[in-house]
C-alpha cells in the first residue's frame, strides 16, 4: 500500500523535472489569479508540521506525521510498526523498507513533491487551476498532456488568513496512469516553525560493506 504512493511520486519525473519544462524556448506567461497565490504561498512556506492521514485505492488507511523544511527536505513518519520511511534530504529522496532491509533513492526534483520544496520553480508551467466547487478552497492540478501516461496529482489549499499568503496545503490526490487513487490529507498544520536539523536523520538498513 505504501508503495502505491510512492510509485506515483517517480512516475512524474518528466512533468516536474523534464526537459519539456527545463529547455522551454518560451517564456512561461506571468502567472495571475490563484495560481499566483498558491505560488506565493510555496514561496513564503519555509517549513511545515503536520499529521497525515494516507488511503489507497482499496480504501486502506495509514496515518503518520509530515515534516517539510526548505530547501529540499521532508519526511513521512508512518505509524508505529509500519516498516516504512520516505524522506528526502540532500537532494535525493528516499524510500527505506526496513522489513526487507532495501533502499531506494531518486532525485528530489523528479518527484512532484519538487513543488513544495523548491521556492523557484514556476508552477505555470506545469498546473492550472481545477473547479474544485468550493469558493473557499483552491485545487491546483498539475499533469503533461503530452504524457498521460505519467498520470497527474492535485494540490488541494484552503483560505487561511494566518497562513502564509492566505493559504494552508490541506493535502493531495495522486492519479497513475491506470486511474489509481491514492489521497493524502493533513491536519494539525503549523507553518514556519523552527525545525532540527536531524529531523530528516535516517538509519540504513544495508548491511555493512554493502
């Protein structure tokens, strides 16, 4: 269940990373609207706390807590006796499956979660805005036409006076390319908190000498 958020993370690495966005000719146009003010929230979001509530396809549910701090680095803390941990520091993220002593790593920005955790990049090329039918919340999509094959995730914020530029991240849907769901929602949110820098710390499961 885990991996089936985790997959979708990796399958869209060309939308957030590719060359379609790294090598575009053409200026983006300026971005305007709520796209803007979900752009200007990512860029005074500078660290974030919160609890996370994780459902798959099959409607099972897992919880764990969210720590995010900029530049590149977050961890999902899953619940006690799930053998699990993602985390990304360094650069790199991080899948570590301490049942079967594996790890995994892959470029933090070909990852979706890129968008939080870099203050640069330009949402406009790659997302719009979606009706999410709720004047109070804002559904950011982000997907390449040219790839429906990657599949698309949808940042869901909420109007929040004291968050940074109005906005608070309430959470995620991820679809693969076989129309797989899987939903991450967060509550308990604090934003711009002071974070240790060993909160991102993980121990490898690898034998020695590997």
């Amino acid at each position: 269940m885990i991996r089936s958020f985790f997959v979708p993370l990796l399958a869209f690495s060309p939308l957030l990373a590719g060359p379609a966005f790294a090598t575009a000719p053409v200026a983006a146009a300026p971005v305007t609207g709520d796209l803007a003010l979900v752009q200007q929230h990512l860029r005074a979001l500078d660290s974030m706390t919160a609890a996370f509530v994780q459902t798959d396809r099959m409607g099972k549910v897992l919880t764990g807590t969210l720590t995010l701090k900029k530049p590149g680095r977050i961890r999902f803390q899953y619940q006690q006796g799930v053998p699990i941990l993602i985390v990304a520091e360094g650069g790199a993220l991080t899948f570590v499956d301490y049942s079967v002593k594996q790890v995994q790593r892959w470029p933090v920005k070909n990852s979706p979660l890129a968008v939080l955790l870099d203050p640069d990049r330009d949402i406009a090329r790659y997302a719009h805005v979606a009706d999410g039918g709720d004047p109070r919340a804002i559904s950011v999509e982000a997907a390449d036409p040219k790839h429906p094959e990657y599949g698309r995730i949808t940042l869901i914020f909420t109007r929040e006076a004291a968050a940074p530029a109005g906005l608070a991240l309430e959470g995620w849907v991820m679809l693969d390319s076989q129309g797989n769901r899987t939903t991450v929602r967060l509550s308990d949110q604090r934003f711009n908190v002071a974070i240790p820098a060993n909160s991102f710390a993980w121990t490898d499961p690898r034998p020695r000498g590997r």
